[in-house]
C-alpha cells in the first residue's frame, strides 16, 4: 500500500515557495475545459504541475506525482478534483 506524500497545510499557515525558486511555465501546457481552469502543464523531473487559471494567472505546485497530475487531466470535473486533490495541498508560487 503506498502511503500518501501530501502534506495539508494548517489554516494560516503558509505554503508558498520562496520567490527565488521561480520557474518558468513549461510550453507545452495543455487546455482544458474547466470553469476557472485553461491550460495544465507537468514536469516530470522536477514534480512539478503548472496551472494557468481564466484570468491568465499561473502557478507552479512542487512535490505532485505524475499519477496526481493524469488523474486531474482525466476527471470529470478538473476544478473540483483541483480543489479537493491540489490546492493548498502541495507548496506553490505564482509563475
């Protein structure tokens, strides 16, 4: 059985990566049909999933596994599995 990596993150607590960990938006970022959500992005050697909200907003979220990022590609409804599965989850910055 795997154990999960997450790590939830309290309320107040802060989960932002430093500013100098910037990293830039991979190209190959991928639309999607989604209400607040354009485009989705992996990195497979760094663990990173980008996502590119409507209002053109980006951000990097470290630590994700690549089956977390196919899961979020495949569902239904990619803001809800998003909200449940990856915000304030994992540690991010905006891009």
């Amino acid at each position: 059985m795997l154990q999960s990596t997450k790590r939830v993150y309290a309320i107040g607590e802060t989960n932002h990566l430093p500013k100098e960990a910037t990293m830039p938006i991979p190209e190959t970022m991928q639309p999607i049909a989604s209400t607040n959500i354009t485009a989705i992005g992996y990195d497979a050697d760094n663990l990173t999933m980008y996502i590119q909200f409507l209002d053109s907003s980006a951000y990097a979220y470290k630590g994700v596994q690549e089956h977390e990022f196919e899961n979020l590609k495949t569902a239904p409804s990619v803001r809800f599995s998003f909200n449940r599965n990856n915000k304030n989850v994992y540690p991010y910055e905006q891009v």
